[in-house]
C-alpha cells in the first residue's frame, strides 16, 4: 500500500501537460512555436519542427498540427500594408484613392465631395470619404476627395466694399472703391480733337474776356498707356537678362559635359583595348579563350567602385527590360509588382508612395537603392525570387553567382 501512494504523490507532482497529448513514450508532445511549422506530428516519436521560410511561409501560432502556410499575395487593387514574415501573414489593403467596401468586399473608387460641400474625413483604405455641407461662412469652389471647406473671405467695410456675396459654391469678392485700374482701351479722340479747326469768330457767339478765363484750353494730345509701357520696360529687360544667362550657363553646361564624356570614352577605349589585348595573349599562349567581353565588363566595375559609383549598374536595355516586366505605367492593378519588390528592398510605404508620384517609379526605385551601400545585383535577384518572377532574374542573368571571367577550352 506504501508503495502505491509514493506512486500516486510522484504522479501529481509532475509538471501538466499544455498540449494534452503525449508520445508512445509518454512523453507531453510539444507544440510549435510561431515560425515554425510541423514537419511531423507527434505520435510514437516527439513533434519535429522546421522554420518557415522568411517572405515566403509563414506560422503565426503554437500548433500541434498547423504547417508552415503560403504568404498572401496583394494583387489587383491591393497594396500590402505589411509584409510577410516568418510568424506573421502579409497585410493587404485597398490602393490609394480606393477603400474597402465590406459590403461586396472589394476595393471602390473614393467618393469626390462636389461643389458647395467639403471633405470632413479623408478616404482610407478602410472607409470612404465623409462630406459635409459648406454652410457659416465657408465654401468649396471645386469638386476634392481631399479639401475641406474653406472660410469666405472677409471685406473690411472702411476699405472694401462686397461685390459678390460668399456662397457655399463660391467666395466672396471684394471691391476697393480707392483703387482705380489704369485703363488700356485705345484712345478714341480724333485728330480734329487733338487739333481744332480754327474759325472766325462770331460776333453773337463771342466769348466774354471772363468766359475765356474759365474755358479750358485744348490739350496736347495724352497716351493712357505711355506711364505704363514705361513701367513695363525694366521687367522686360530683367527677364532678358535672365534668358540670355541661362543660355550662356546651358552652353556651359553643354560644353563641360561633351568634354566629359569625351575623356570618358577616351578612358573606356584604352580598358578595353588593354582587355583585348589580354585575351589575345592567352589564346595564344595556353590555349584558352577568354571572353573578352567579360573581361571588359569586369575592368568597367572595377572602374566603377574606385569612382565611387553605385555597386548596382544595369546596362540601358537591361534597365528597360526589367521596366517593362514588373508593368510600369499599366495602371494599378500591374504596380502590385514593383510595390512588393520595393517592400522586400526595405522600403517604407511613405518611400513607395513619393515613387509613385514620379513619372517612372520603377526607375526611380531602381536609381535610388542603386546608391545604397547594400545594392547589389545579388540582393535584386533574391528579392526577385521571393516574388516568384524568375522570368525577371533570367532576363537578368547571368546573376553575379560564378567567377565572371568565364574561360572554356580549345
């Protein structure tokens, strides 16, 4: 009986199990923690293991069964919020100008606020955009999805008087009675004006000495716009000036860049004819051809790194190539690609979005990481991969993996 209570007391003193389950050993199985994903589940033998993939699996949960699962893909009107971990899915939500319609979930254009009402709440990519009337002395002059209404503009009674009253479709427009706007129409006095025909004088119609005294003589003739073409003629003369300094400093410019470029091919021709040379050399002294092609690449990046250039150069159709396959200038739907590869080079969503302001965001992306420390044909190519466009990498290729002085023999 001794022996059956020590048994029982050891029993209760060991640790639960959080699982429930145990192995054919009795062992308490173990769950995976997130980032993980079962392999195997446990059964005669412990739980295995393995690490999810980063970008590219993931496991948010401590599971007995539960796998490594796929990232989400953000496509069509998506953009992703978040990106994919190794223990957290990828966040997608509506592009900008598009919110979430949980109704019908799908992502809808904004609401535009139109004339005579404001924007109270901006569109997110959660909820619409929540106009308001324009009323207590505001307006909105123009349909926005972003404005909101603006307050009238004010007349001071001792110097403006309102012309137009302030509606909640227009603003108010002031009037200054002191201010007189110089007139530009064509004067419509006649020569006969300008010099009076002189006639004999009327013995009835005579003017009294006292009437010529009061009688306004004829003026010379007066030209309204003469003060202000003269007034005009220093603004035309300063903006003279600054086109012909700007021609002169663009014809500087010009020189000293064809000068450049110039040295610069100098340069070039003298690596490649030392690359040339090279080759030749060792075809005819081993036996082996050497890609002579290769070589001058090489020469040129090394040539780059001790200029202190960007470790990332793509020649010009490579840079074209790899514009035209993640869809630049397609519209939305066709931006999720170059979004991603931009999220997986390390870029924030306020960074991607001054891309998309430009006029190529691809090319801004690529010139812009090119200058980073880190850019480098390796890392585009990885990034290239997560994304599964391997139809982009061999367009790439070859992908700096081997010794670039390829040789092959006779």
């Amino acid at each position: 009986h001794s022996a059956m209570i020590l048994t029982c007391v050891m029993g209760s003193a060991k640790e639960p199990c959080e699982s429930g389950q145990y192995t054919a050993k009795g062992d308490c199985c173990i769950k995976c923690p997130p980032g993980e994903g079962v392999l195997k589940e446990c059964g005669a033998e412990q739980t295995v293991c393995t690490q999810c993939q980063d970008s590219e699996e993931y496991s948010d949960i401590y599971s007995l069964t539960q796998p490594c699962l796929p990232c989400t893909q953000c496509k069509g009107l998506m953009r992703m919020l978040t990106p994919c971990t190794d223990s957290n899915n990828a966040v997608c939500v509506c592009e900008y100008g598009y919110y979430l319609n949980e109704v019908e979930n799908r992502c809808e254009p904004c609401t535009v606020c139109p004339r005579g009402k404001g924007v109270l709440y901006r569109c997110e990519h959660d909820k619409d955009t929540i106009c308001e009337e324009c009323t207590d002395d505001t307006y909105s002059d123009q349909e926005s999805s972003m404005d909101p209404c603006l307050p009238c503009t004010i007349c001071e009674d001792n110097l403006d008087s309102e012309v137009e009253p302030c509606t909640p479709m227009s603003d108010a427009v002031c009037h200054d009675p002191s201010y007189v706007l110089p007139s530009l129409q064509p004067s419509t006095n006649t020569e006969s004006d300008f010099f009076p025909a002189i006639e004999p004088p009327d013995d009835d119609d005579s003017p009294s000495p006292t009437e010529m005294d009061t009688t306004a003589s004829p003026s010379p003739p007066r030209f309204i716009g003469h003060g202000l073409n003269e007034n005009l003629i220093p603004i035309y003369c300063s903006i003279l000036a600054a086109v012909v300094v700007g021609l002169i400093a663009f014809i500087i410019f010009k020189r000293w860049n064809s000068c450049k470029q110039n040295k610069q091919g100098a340069n070039n021709r003298a690596v490649n004819q030392t690359a040339s040379a090279e080759g030749e050399k060792l075809h005819s002294d081993s036996g082996i051809s050497v890609d002579s092609q290769s070589l001058q690449e090489q020469q040129q990046q090394q040539q780059q790194q001790v200029d202190g250039s960007p470790s990332l150069v793509l020649p010009p159709n490579k840079n074209e190539e790899l514009e035209r396959l993640l869809g630049e200038g397609n519209g939305p739907e066709s931006e999720a690609d170059w979004r991603s590869l931009a999220g997986l080079l390390g870029y924030q969503e306020e960074h991607i979005a001054a891309f998309r302001r430009e006029e190529r965001p691809v090319r801004a992306l690529l010139s812009n990481w090119a200058e980073k420390d880190c850019a480098s044909l390796e890392a585009l190519c990885a990034a290239l991969r997560k994304m599964d466009r391997d139809d982009i990498v061999q367009c790439l290729n070859p992908c700096p993996t081997a010794d670039p002085t390829a040789t092959s023999a006779v």
